[in-house]
C-alpha cells in the first residue's frame, strides 16, 4: 500500500532572527534562564517571536567542570578565566526548504575561537573560507550557501580560560509549504497485528479481538457495519473490539478535507470460550505434589503453593482448628506454618465464581531437628572453605560461638562444646553461615538467623561490616551494596582466622571480626567488628560442617519401558556420562551427542573421581535411552555430588535390548588371531598399565581380568 506522503510548495524567501537586546529578551529565549550567573549554561534556544519556531540545541566542551554562563543586553557570554569554554556547537533542523545564509550576529572570543557552519552535508562559506577566527571585537560572521538539512554553527579551539560570545543568530531561506496527503487505509487485528486484505473475509474471529483502523495524514476514520451504524471513529486511527456476529460487511471510511477513501471486508466473530476452572494442585519445598488425602509431615518454615488454573479465589483452611490461613483473589497462593501443630485436615478451595473444586489432605508440622551426627571441624587453610558449604564462627579457645538472636549491633554468644577441634552437636541458637563467591572476595549469608520476632530471618541476611557503627548484620541488603559485605579470609598458623572487611562505608578501612572477652553494654559476651587488634580483643576461629559422602545414585532398568534406563540422586546432585559403542568397540555417541569415527571418547578416565557432568538435582528422576541399534551398547557412569563430596560411581552397560551386560558382549574381531587388547570396565579401549579390572578382548573371546603389577 502506498503511505500518505507531502506535496512541497516552495514560496519567497523568508528570514529567522533572534537577537534579544536585554536580559530579560534572554531570559525569553534561553533555557535555563533565572539569575545573571549560573553554573549550568542554556540547552536550548526557542524565539517564539520570529515567526517560525525554531528550536536550537547548545551543546559543550568546557575547559573545567566549572561552568560559567552570563547574559545582558550585549548578548551571552560563556566561559570565563577560571571555567574556559573550549568548544560549542548550535544545531537545529527546524528549517524546511533551502537555507542561502547562516549569521551568527556579535561573535567575539578573546580565546581565538575558530568559527564554522555547515547545513547539510555542505559547508557555507565566509569571506570565501571555511571558516573565520574570532577576536574580542564583536562581529557579524556571515556564511552563504545553498543547501538543506540540518545547521550547525560550530565554534572550536577557543584557548583554556578564555570565553565565547555572541548577540543573536540569523537564518536566510526559502520558506516551504507542506501540503499532507491521504494515506491508504491499513486494518490489522490481534496481538500480532495480522494485515487485513481490502475484500478479504474473515471467518471465526475471537469475540473480544482488538481491530486497529489507519490512514496517514487522515482527519477522520469512520468504521460502520452492514446498517451504517458507527462503531468505531478517530482521527488517524481507531481502535475496535469485535463483537459476535454471524457475518457482516464493515466499511472503514479515511477522510482528508475533501479526499476520501473506503476499504472493506467481512467479518465473522464466535463467542470466547469460557474459562474452565483447572483442579488444585499442591506443591511444597521443591516442587513436591501432594495429592488428594495424603499424609505429609514437613518442619516450620516449608512453603506450600495452591494453585487452579482461571481461579478467581483460593482459600485454605485448617479443619480441626475452623482456621482459616489463606484467601487470595488470585489463582495461585503460598502458605509457610510458622509454629508446629499435630496432624490436622487441610481443604484447599478454588473458586472461579461460578464453580468450585476443592482437594483434602492431612498436615503435620514439626519443629526444625539438627541431625543426632551432625559434626564441625576446624578450618585451617582458604582451601578448606567451599562454595555452598555450612560454617560456626566461634571465639578461639572460649567454647563459645555466635548466636542466632537477633542484635544489630553486635553478635551475642552462646555455649558450644569442642573435642579434638571439633564442634560437637551445636544447639539450634549457633549461627550458621554459608559462603557464596563475588570475584576474588567471600560472601557470608546467614541460614538461621533469628529476628526480633523469634523467627528465622529473611535469607538474604549478610553478615556485614559498616564503617560508621560497627555492625555484622543488618537486615535486607540491597544489591547495590553488596561490595561494602566482601571479605577476604586468611589463616594464620594457629588457625586464627582473619576475616577483613574490605570497600567498607565512609573511610573505606578495612575491619576485621574479633570475640570481645569484656562484658558488652547490653550485657554478655560478644563478637563485633575493630579497625585494629588490641589486648582486649580475641581471634576468632572458623568451623565447617562435616557432610557424609553421599550414596551413588539409584539405577531403575524401568523394566515396564524397554527403551529406557533412570538414575536418581537420594542426596546431592546427579552427575551422568554415558558413552554408547557399537559391536566394534568404536565410540558412536558421548552424552547423547554423535561422536565421529575418528575421534576418541573424552569420557573421564576411571579414576577421575573430580569429572562433573550434572543432569538433575537431587531427587529428580532421570531418564536415559538405551541405544536404537541392535548390538550396540551404552555405558553408563553416575554418582551423586554433594558440594565438593563426591559418592562411588555407579557403572552399568546396557544394551539395545535394555538388559544389564557384564562386560563388552558385543565386541567381536575378525579373526582369531587378534592382538590382546584391553577395555575398561566402561568399554573405553585403555593401556591396561595400571593395577586394576580390566575387559580383556582377543578375538572373540571377552573376559573380565584383574592386572596387579
């Protein structure tokens, strides 16, 4: 379709000048415009007295950050010996047809400011040069030329503390008269904005779809329906959400004083579908489903979510205590039992207004239990911290550690038993910290940290150092902040940890974490953060929790499903690599991926016990399919990671067929004088130069063989 375009008549010259002879003519044109002297020079230059209005942008290269601008009847001045104007530039593209002459009137510069003007892609000239220097005696540079486009008044090279002047600006052009045409009618529709065709039909339209009308430069857009009857009408554009109707002819109608133009087409629109209210679904912790009258049993603190799809209301309700905990005008909610109760009926009640489902089960809420084994050992090098891992930070040889209760000030302690560098079962009121990584510094987060209301905090609780009051822990960090709660860790060679506070607030020292053996002002024993050591002030020492490996994964041959095999962490996450051979021995395929003839498998080595491969979290379902080509097999090896802990491997062949293989059943040789070669237990071709168990293959004889040597 064509757009609407200008029709240009060009008319007699015409000329722009804006040269205010007072302050307060100034004030009219400049903006900003209030005081003799401000340290923010004008942005734009508007003259709404010449006739056109023209509106020029000042833009800045100073000398210093030090800005100075000044106006009076002899014009403007800009830059002075202590805030030098090094370069400005006058532009604007409010002019419409062919500019002949550009004068920039009283310019002066005690700077030897160089001045210049282009419009277009032409430069006019001055005297028959590009340009002209400016001197302290005010004058009219006067450029001539012939083109069109943007001007630019370009002054440059002024020297450091000097300034740059001028009275008034003059434009000499020919005035252009823009008269607009109609443009054609375009009709799109939906969120995609789908192009209707003049004459289409268009059958089975969504009650409720959005119509957009529009014809460029329109006055007026009418849309009427098979009566005449309006239903829809704007200036340029209209907008339309369709109704039902069997089938119906719209005209659309764009006006342009006495130019018009009509588009048409048919149109069918059936009734939305009604929103079928979905059945509740109950989640907890990870994503957990509860289903209709199950028995669950979680700690305080678990999130549930209820959820039914074109919900309008969803209500949760404790049935032995008539409590109602949740009523949200929404199709989803959460609810986190705070304190522990003994079993009890929950109904879940979703409601769209009109229907109603409902989903019963039974609840018991329990109150968080520390493990029976759970045990801390002491950390004496940087090596021994990891990512994600469970710190105590307690006080050197005092048996006591933080505490969980809320203090903004300072951290309380509280007792702790040590045996051989160990923490032995500490109580729910140790605080317990985890370490996170930004860059090259360490990053505290608290895990049981306790408000003022006796329960556990938000988790985003860092601990932190703040330069102007000392504190370790302030409530809902923001992002922005973080770099003030980094930290470097060091050990000395008693074990002493030396936690620094680094990019702290205000002085930016850094400060370290010390246990104050004196009473605190509010009583008690304490940790708090010093700018320096002294007497007073004990090292404190840093204890992680001991995790137990982790099982290897659980392996299901999924005996209902021939063409797959699970796996399933119990514990940590789940690491997978699989390798699929042919009946060859040849590598066909790496983790799913085709694996070309030529290349050897990268599988980790057998005793890499650091390969990472993670498929699933811990708990998630894992499936794998068993190769597609008869005397193919698959080896498998799985384990369980837990932080840097890493279980035994699992390793199971498969075959096509998705039973278990002992060894490498499908390798055959041509002839029976083979060499020996040797595999490993996972079907990789190896040396076999190490003590261990190894395929033993010559010819068509495979047996598994123990190598000591």
């Amino acid at each position: 379709m064509v757009a609407g375009v200008m029709a240009v008549m060009t008319a007699s010259a015409a000329i722009w000048s804006s040269a205010p002879e007072t302050a307060a003519g100034w004030d009219a044109v400049l903006s900003p415009s209030s005081g003799s002297v401000t340290t923010k020079a004008p942005s734009t230059w508007t003259d709404m007295n010449s006739g056109l209005k023209a509106t020029w942008s000042l833009d800045y290269v100073w000398q210093k950050t030090t800005k100075y601008y000044s106006r009076g009847k002899n014009g403007v001045t800009l830059g002075s010996k202590s805030a030098g104007l090094k370069s400005m530039t006058l532009s604007t593209e409010s002019f419409v047809g062919t500019i002949s002459k550009v004068t920039l009137k009283g310019a002066k510069s005690n700077g030897n400011a160089i001045i210049s003007v282009v419009v277009g892609e032409e430069a006019f000239l001055i005297n028959g040069a590009a340009n002209a220097t400016l001197t302290s005696t005010s004058t009219d540079c006067v450029f001539t030329g012939n083109a069109s486009g943007k001007i630019q008044v370009i002054l440059s090279g002024n020297a450091d503390g000097k300034y740059i002047g001028f009275s008034g600006l003059e434009v000499v052009y020919e005035e252009s008269v823009v008269t607009p045409v109609l443009g054609d009618i375009i009709v799109t529709y939906g969120e995609d904005a789908t192009p209707v065709v003049d004459g289409d039909i268009l059958e089975g339209v969504m009650e409720g779809t959005v119509f957009t009308f529009s014809a460029e430069n329109a006055e007026s857009i009418v849309v009427t329906d098979f009566e005449n009857t309006t239903i829809a009408q704007g200036v340029a554009t209209a907008d339309w959400a369709a109704t039902v109707t069997d089938g119906e002819e719209l005209t659309v109608t764009a006006t342009l004083g006495e130019e018009e133009k009509t588009f048409t087409f048919m149109l069918e629109v059936v009734e939305a579908p009604q929103p079928v209210l979905g059945d509740i679904i109950v989640t907890y912790g990870d994503g957990i489903q509860v289903a209709e009258n199950d028995e669950v049993s979680v700690e305080v603190g678990t999130t549930f979510t209820f959820a039914a799809e074109n919900a309008t209301n969803i209500t949760v309700e404790r049935i032995m205590e008539s409590l109602l905990v949740v009523n949200e005008e929404a199709n989803t909610a959460t609810w986190t039992p705070e304190f522990a109760f003994a079993q009890d009926g929950i109904i879940v009640t979703a409601t769209d207004g009109t229907n109603e489902s409902t989903c019963e089960f039974y609840l018991t809420v329990t109150e968080p239990v520390l493990p029976e084994n759970e045990v801390w050992t002491l950390v004496k090098s940087v090596d021994e911290l990891a990512i994600g891992g469970k710190y105590i930070i307690a006080a050197k040889d005092a048996k006591l550690a933080m505490a969980n209760t809320n203090n903004t000030n300072n951290r309380k302690s509280t007792e702790i038993t040590i045996q051989e560098n160990s923490i032995v079962n500490p109580s729910e009121t140790v605080l317990r910290l985890t370490l996170e990584k930004d860059g090259d510094t360490w990053l505290w987060r608290t895990l049981n940290y306790l408000g003022t209301n006796g329960n556990i905090a938000n988790p985003q609780v860092y601990l932190n150092s703040e330069a102007n009051n000392n504190r370790l822990f302030a409530n809902n960090p923001q992002e922005a902040n973080l770099n003030r709660r980094n930290s470097s860790i060091e050990f000395d060679d008693n074990a002493n940890a030396i936690i620094k506070f680094v990019n702290c607030k205000k002085s930016e020292v850094i400060r370290q974490i010390y246990y104050n053996g004196k009473s605190a002002a509010s009583g008690g024993l304490s940790f708090n953060c010093f700018v320096v050591e002294d007497e007073d002030y004990k090292p404190v020492q840093i204890y992680r929790l001991v995790e137990p490996q982790p099982e290897a994964p659980a392996f299901d041959l999924m005996e209902d499903d021939a063409t797959k095999v699970s796996l399933m962490s119990t514990k940590g996450e789940l690491h997978v690599w699989t390798v699929e051979y042919d009946k060859d021995g040849n590598a066909v395929k790496e983790n799913g991926e085709d694996v070309a003839a030529s290349v050897l498998a990268k599988a980790p080595a057998a005793d890499d016990t650091a390969w990472t491969n993670k498929v699933a979290e811990e708990g998630e379902n894992y499936e794998i399919y068993v190769p597609v080509t008869a005397g193919n097999y698959l080896s498998i090896r799985a384990k369980s990671v837990l932080g840097d802990l890493h279980s035994e491997e699992l390793v199971k062949n498969v075959d096509a067929s998705g039973n278990i293989i002992s060894s490498v059943e499908g390798v055959a040789a041509d002839y029976m004088n083979s060499p020996v070669e040797y595999f490993n237990l996972q079907g990789v071709r190896v040396a076999a130069d190490q003590p261990g168990l190894y395929i033993r293959r010559q010819g068509s004889k495979v047996e598994k063989v123990a190598i000591a040597r």
